[in-house]
C-alpha cells in the first residue's frame, strides 16, 4: 500500500497539503470528515523548515494517522515510506 498521511483539516496543518499538491505523483484527497489524506508510491517526505512550521506543529504531523513505515523523523525532515 501507498504511503498515506491523514491531515486535519484546520489552518496550521495546511503548509503539508500545500506541499503535497507541489510533489510530483502525490496524491491529495479531501477534505473529507474533517481530514486530508496525502498518499505517493515510493515515500512521501516532508521539511518543517521549508514548510514554515513550528516544531510543536511539526511533532504533531502523524496525529491524524499513517500508513506506511517511519524511516525518518526528526526535528526538521518526515519520511514515511512503503512497509
């Protein structure tokens, strides 16, 4: 299965969905239930400084769920590949 990120859908996580829409095969569904589901074969990845977030937000980013596997998570890059 696709590596998903489910977002909520509120203000300070929009910079994920807007990153999304930028990546090249990323998928971007929603809202829907008050959630956006981001999903990309191969792995999805994300930069909390390019993004513009606070490191509260940004620890905060898998809140709403995932499918896949971490392969990297630390204070400023999220890799969530295939499992």
């Amino acid at each position: 299965m696709m590596p998903t990120i489910f977002v909520l859908d509120v203000p300070e996580f929009r910079p994920f969905v807007d990153h999304a829409l930028s990546v090249e095969g990323c998928s971007v569904q929603g809202p829907r239930l008050g959630y956006w589901r981001l999903a990309r074969a191969g792995s999805l990845e994300f930069t909390r400084k390019a993004m513009g977030l606070k490191p509260a937000v940004w620890h905060g980013a898998l809140t709403a769920g995932m499918v896949g596997r971490i392969t990297h998570f630390d204070n400023d890059r999220l890799v969530v590949e295939e499992s």
